[in-house]
C-alpha cells in the first residue's frame, strides 16, 4: 500500500518553528465549532496542537488504490499549554507495520511528534496513528445522507450543575460527568476545519467520493471528534486541566449525523488531592455503536504537578 516514506523510520525531521497566538487560537476555536476562543492566558485546548503540526508529517506517499483515515492518537502535556512566541516542531515515524481489519489488510503510519517552547522544554507530545486500506469499488448507490435520532439508551444528563464536582468534592468512580446529544459537525464545517490544519483527504471534503466509495456523505476526522469531546470537558469541569487524551477511532462518523458524548470517571482517589482524575471518553454514532474511545487525564487546576513525557 506504501509507495514511499519521505523518511526512514525512527529519523527525526525538524518542522521549524510554529508561532502559537490568539489569532490561532481564534481560528481554532472557530473551525471546531466553539462558540468562544480561550481567554488570555488561559490553559489551550489540547487538539490546537495538530493545527500546528499541520498534515501528518513525515509525508508517506500511499499508492492510488488506497484510502487512508486517522486512527487514533495520544495527546500529552508535561505543563500548561499557552499562547507563546513560537514553539518549535519535530517529528519522526515511530512505526510502520500491517494488520487485518474489518474491511481486510490495513498499513499503519506511527508518528511521534514534539513541540518545544523557547527554552527547549518539552510542551506537548503527540503520537498518532494513520490507517491505509484498499480503496472498495465504486457504488453510486451509496446511501444520501440522513441524520437519525440519537441513540436512546443514553438518555440521562451527568450531574454537572453541582458546582463541587468541578472541585472535586464528592466525585466517585462511576460518576457521570456530562451526556450531551447533539449532531456531528455538517459538511461545510468537516471542510472548514479540514482546509484549516492540513486534512483534505477527499473522504472529509468530497460527498461524491464519499458516496461512491459507500459512506453516506464525507466522514468527520478523528482530531475534530476529539476536539468535540475537548470541549465537552471544558465546559462540564472549569477547575480541571486536561493533561492527557488518547482516542481510538473505531467507526467513522457521517457529517450531520446524530451522535452522544459521554465521559465518565473510572479513576480518582478523594483522599489524594494530588491524584489526578481518568474518564473513560465515548462518541457514539446515530447506530449506538462506540465510533470513538478512550481517556481523558485532568488535574484540578489549584495543583501544579506535571505529567512525565514518553
């Protein structure tokens, strides 16, 4: 399925310098569908650092009779992430490796990439995986899109207007930290954020090729479902920082389609005001099924421990 590696596996590439300032975090805000950008000098969301890393990089040239998606990724902060002067980018391919799937032979892309601030300190870790599979056969018939209802067996709120939640006061493992039905972004916004940071693969971009190839309409990247569930977390526990999100993407999820974010906690010791609290993240599709999981690490805000980088 590889045509060329732009690179040797494990050889690290210098992107060169990424300036980070509002106007970036503005657009971020806007191609994610957030009705603010973060205020001034406030923790950034942890999905702005694929924006500034761009297309996955380095390139690996996939041959014609292939589609590739983005499979998952960690994202991992070793500090606060804020607006900085610049911040410095590299980059390298961990991996390279074959598997079989549900739709046969697959080819995986590991990366691994770095952000540096201006005193070379380590300021995000991202690793990331990308699929490849043979491309199926054109079907015209393919379904028109048709947003359904959410799926029902997800039907109760988290219990995120007791205010001590989001200080941490009677949390427990269990809790439902928020349940929100709403429909995945349309396609104009799939194209916005797409032409933004560098994904305009045609199954995000092109409904005709989309259809012809099965799917319902363009399919929503995995980094904007990850930003959905980003800012999910946000808005259902200000007094945390998020220092960790990693995402499987299972199921791809059709623009407009109906979907339910959930997160709940699995991991939190009350008697430890250090410890950091886990929640298991899902997004499901219109069909109930877990089109993207994973977890989510936060520490509430008044600690200033750091998590170590891999």
């Amino acid at each position: 399925m590889i045509r060329r590696l732009s690179h040797a596996v494990g050889i690290e590439i210098d992107l060169g310098e990424v300036e980070l300032d509002g106007n970036v975090a503005t657009r971020y805000a806007e191609a994610i569908g957030a009705s603010t950008p973060p205020a001034l000098g406030a923790d950034l969301p942890l999905g702005l650092v694929f924006s500034l890393r761009g297309a996955p990089a380095p390139d690996v040239e996939f041959t014609n009779d292939t589609v590739s998606v983005h499979a998952g990724h960690t994202i991992t902060l070793p500090r606060p992430f804020t607006v900085a002067t610049h911040y410095h980018l590299t980059s390298r391919i961990a991996a390279v490796f074959e598997k079989s799937g549900r739709s046969g032979p697959l080819t995986v892309v590991a990366r691994v990439a770095r952000l540096r601030d201006p005193q070379g300190s380590v300021a995000a870790v991202l690793e990331d995986q990308q699929i490849a599979r043979w491309r199926p056969a054109a079907n015209p018939a393919a379904p028109a899109p048709h947003p359904v209802a959410p799926a029902a067996r997800r039907t109760t709120p988290g219990r995120t207007a007791n205010p001590e939640l989001h200080r941490g006061a009677g949390l427990d493992l269990g809790e439902v930290i928020a349940v929100e039905h709403r429909l995945a972004p349309c396609p104009q916004a799939v194209l916005r954020y797409a032409q933004a940071f560098g994904g305009v693969e045609p199954l995000f971009v092109d409904s005709a090729f989309a259809r012809s190839i099965g799917y319902a309409d363009v399919i929503v990247p995995g980094p904007l479902q990850a930003a959905l569930l980003e800012h999910m977390l946000a808005s259902h526990l200000p007094g945390w920082r998020l220092e960790q999100i990693s995402l499987t993407f299972r199921v791809s999820v059709i623009a407009s389609e109906a979907i339910v974010l959930s997160a709940m906690v699995i991991g939190f010791d009350a008697h430890d005001p250090l410890a950091p609290m886990v929640l298991d993240l899902t997004l499901e599709n219109a069909r109930g099924e877990g089109a993207a999981v994973g977890t989510a690490t936060l520490r509430h805000q008044h600690n200033n421990s750091t998590t170590p980088t891999r």
